[in-house]
C-alpha cells in the first residue's frame, strides 16, 4: 500500500501546486520559464502515475473488504463513467456547451469517475485510490471556478457540433474502454 499512497501524493501532490501554491509556482516559472516547470511536472506526473499502477496492483494481492456494495452499483459506476468519460473529452473537444457551462469538465470527469467507483467497489486499496481523488477533484474544481470568477474569465460558447463530438468521442471511448480496455488493463470485466 505505500507504493500507491507514495505514488498517489506524487501524482496529485504535482496537480496540487496551482491550488495550493500559485504564486509559488509563478515565481518558479517566471525565473525559470515555463519549460522547465513543465518538464518537472511532467516528470512527477509520470513518476507519480507508475507509482501508482504499480502500488495499486500490489495492493490488489492483499484484499481487504471495508464494504459490500449491492451489485447494481457496479451498473450505476457504468453510467458514471460513460458520464465522466464525456466530460473528460469536453475539456479537448472546443465550442461544446459543457465546457461552456462548467469550465473544467476533466476536473468534473475525475470526480463523477472516482465517485461513481468508490460507491460500486468496497476493497481497502480501491478507496486508498479512489477517494484522494475524490476529495481532490472537489477542491481543484472550487478553486478553480473561484479563480475563473477572479479573473472574469469566460468559455467559448457551446455549438451543437461540438456537443454531438464530444458525446460520440465519449461513448466510442468509454465503449472500447468497458468492453475491452478494463479487462485488458486493470484485469477486472467492468460489465459482469
């Protein structure tokens, strides 16, 4: 389990830095430039989300049950990622009325996905994993928003193309993800 908290703080600790220490970071840029501050963000990113593949499938051979979920929470989690996956893609696809209306749909994604999971699956590594995601996802999304009203910034407007591209891509994706992707990756037939 420590490999995936270690990974997990890597990960979201190096999501974290706009959040929790903006001017910090635009110090570091201004003296910098904005290369190498990608770069090393980029660096713990990678670092972090190995971590946590890694940890997690090491977590995966010492099960502890913390819950029993009934089983149509799996079919609800079903839903909850299709949603997320929609969302996920709203934030690359341009003039969609998701963006428009949210401003940061894979902050949104992030959350619908590791909610929906948290509620359909009760094993102890799954909630390590999950829920730090949860609470993340939350606050970037506050703060975010607050930030945005800061500064008066407004999204493109929606268009029906964009919204029909975004929800297409989305249910491609998810479908290739739920029927084939899952099981193949993470080793778990999300659809049983």
């Amino acid at each position: 389990m420590l490999v995936l908290v270690l990974g997990l703080i890597l990960f979201i600790g190096i999501h974290s830095v706009r959040m929790l220490a903006d001017n910090w970071r635009t110090q570091f840029i201004a003296k910098h430039g904005a290369k190498r501050w990608k770069g090393i963000h980029s660096l713990f990113a990678i670092v972090g989300f190995v971590l946590i593949v890694w940890g997690f499938g090491l977590a995966r051979e010492h099960p502890v049950l913390l819950y029993a979920p009934p089983v149509w929470l799996a079919h609800l989690n079903a839903l909850f990622t299709l949603i997320a996956f929609i969302f996920f893609f709203a934030a690359r696809v341009p003039n969609n009325h998701i963006k428009a209306k949210f401003g940061h749909p894979q902050t949104l994604a992030v959350k619908i996905w590791s909610f929906g999971h948290l509620l359909a699956i009760g094993m102890l590594h799954d909630v390590v994993l999950f829920l730090p995601f949860l609470v993340w996802s939350i606050a970037l999304y506050a703060v975010s928003r607050r930030r945005d009203r800061r500064e008066g910034k407004v999204y493109p407007p929606g268009t029906v193309k964009g919204d029909v591209l975004v929800v297409v891509i989305g249910l491609v994706v998810w479908a290739l993800f739920a029927f084939w992707l899952h099981t193949l990756l993470i080793g778990v037939n999300p659809m049983i």
